[in-house]
C-alpha cells in the first residue's frame, strides 16, 4: 500500500518558518519527480516546488528566494523548508509524487499550514 505522510504543518507568525516532511512508504521516491502542492480555500490546487530525480528544482514564482525543496532518498523522505511566510501562504499543503513512466501519481493528504498574527 502506498502512502505520503505529509507532518510539520501549523500555525506559525508572518515572518516564521516551517519546515514540511512527507514520508513516502509503498514506492521509492529515488526515481519519481517529488512535488509540493498547495490549496487555499476557493482556490485550485497549485504547484509550489518539484524536485527532479537528478535533484533540479522548479518553485513557484510566488514562493522563489523563500522555499526550498528537497529530498533524501535514503529515508524516502522530501522536504520543503519554508521561510519567510506570508499570510498568502496559508493553505494546504500536499506531497505528490509522479513516476513519468505510466504517468503515475500518488498523492498525501495534506497538512494545515496557517499564517497569521
């Protein structure tokens, strides 16, 4: 059974920092595109960063100079550190991981990040 654990999310001050965890178990992260995601609500679901399986990364301009992404296939684990929240930021967050062969994706369930004062 595959899932992504997405942990770390909250409520956190303009300004402050969060860093987000998912957890992959049932796949091997090693060879797909990792992605984080965001929704707020009456919005649609947005793409915020991607890491490449050959580590390149793609943020969102919305989020350049403030979050950066990465992974350690090792724990089978990416990461999004965050900085520098807005309250804009508030949202949802989700773990994807994409497998270009088959074009599969799976998805976590996401976790609350919240900022305001």
């Amino acid at each position: 059974q595959v899932q992504l654990v997405e942990s770390g999310g909250g409520l956190v001050q303009p300004g402050g920092s969060l860093r987000l965890s998912c957890a992959a178990s049932g796949i091997i992260i090693s060879g797909a595109t990792m992605g984080w995601y965001r929704q707020a609500p009456g919005k649609e679901r947005e793409l915020v960063a991607a890491i490449t399986p050959g580590g390149s990364t793609n943020n969102a301009d919305s989020v350049k100079g403030r979050f950066t992404i990465s992974r350690d296939n090792a724990k089978n684990t990416v990461y999004l550190q965050m900085n520098s929240l807005k309250p804009e930021d508030t949202a949802v967050y989700y773990c994807n991981a994409h497998y270009r062969i088959g074009a599969v994706n799976y998805w976590g369930q996401g976790t609350q990040v919240t900022v305001s004062s």
